[in-house]
C-alpha cells in the first residue's frame, strides 16, 4: 500500500494545464493501450504517435519494454510489481498530461483494478482506453519475442495468458482487432474517435 508522504503540500504552479494546452493548441489525453502479448501494442502505438506527430499533436510514447529498461527495471512480474509498473507508469502518464502532451502508453496492464487506478488520477476525459483485441492463439503464432514458447516450456513463470491471467477491458472507449484490422485502419479508428470527441 502506498503511503501519502508526511510533512509534503502539493505546489500549485502558475503555468497550469489550461496554459499549456493553449500553447499546443490541442487536448491533453491518455491514449492507453492495453492487450496481450504480440497482439501489437507497441506497433499499434508507434504508428499512432507518428499519424498523429504528423499533424502537429505533441506526444510521447511509454511503452513497456522501454520503460522497464529505465524507470522499472527494479520490478519483476509478480502480480504485486505489475501493479507498482503499472502504478508508476500512470503516474508519470498523468504528468504528461498536466504537461499538456498527449501520451501514449502501450503496456498489457493485465488487471481491471489497476487500469481504472490510472483513468482515475486524471480529469473525466483525459484517459481513453485502447483495447488491442487479439485471440491468444494467434498471439502464440505471431510470437516475436519467443515468450510464449518460452512460457509454454515453463521457462517464464506467470506469464500472461499462459500462467498469469489477462482481464479483458469490460468498456473501453476503443477497440481494435488485431487480428482482422491493419495497422491503418486501426490508427484511422482511433483517429476519428479523437476528432468526433474534439480532442484533437
């Protein structure tokens, strides 16, 4: 359980959200994409920040692999580090949106519980879940990294989908399926959800 610091006072800034929002011209917005394994998180996301960057959106993409590299290279995959990597991500997502950026964060966050923590550190509006729906048995078949046959061979101990367990988003703003959509028209869908919202 985290503990709220003693003796610490939150520092309000005079250059706000509001400011920073204006200065970029455009929302401030969590576009979390959360699925399992090889179901091209990280593909979908890298290919949705550079539609957007295109047309002048300030992003920033958090994906797992990378920040596990750096920021959460201390935390293994037990169900409680999942929880801080994903705490943790969150938190820094929500600074991003205070930055008045639009993140992009591409993680499986296999826990309901833990997805809603993020969406409820920031204002209504400001965290869009992005289902990258995709069967495990094609996920197993696309295999890039070679973790499931690893995980299948009990060389990888809860792993998500084999031996840990993946909650599937029961209302998330987006859905894409992987497997049916290209790329394309995967980041279009997501695309025109942004415009209809007015986000972007």
């Amino acid at each position: 359980m985290i503990r709220e610091p003693a003796n610490v006072v939150w520092h309000l800034t005079t250059v706000n959200k509001g400011l920073r929002r204006k200065l970029n011209t455009h929302k401030s917005t969590i576009l979390w994409i959360t699925g399992l394994s090889a179901s091209g998180k990280s593909t979908l996301a890298n290919a949705l920040e550079c539609r957007l960057h295109e047309i002048g959106i300030h992003t920033y993409l958090l994906d797992g692999d990378n920040i596990r590299h750096g920021l959460n290279k201390d935390l293994g995959f037990n169900p409680e580090d999942r929880r801080e990597n994903i705490r943790r991500i969150a938190e820094v997502a929500k600074l991003f949106v205070d930055a008045g950026i639009m993140v992009i964060t591409a993680f499986i966050s296999p826990y309901r519980e833990d997805r809603q923590m993020a969406r409820q550190l920031v204002e209504r509006g400001e965290f869009i879940e992005i289902y990258a729906k995709c069967p495990l048995d094609i996920c197993e078949k696309r295999d890039p990294k070679g973790l499931y046959k690893r995980a299948r061979a009990g060389k990888i101990s809860e792993f998500t989908g084999i031996t840990a367990p993946y909650e599937e988003p029961e209302n998330p703003e987006i859905t894409v399926d992987t497997n049916k959509n290209t790329i394309e028209e995967s980041v279009n869908h997501i695309i025109m959800y942004l415009l209809k919202q007015k986000i972007i």
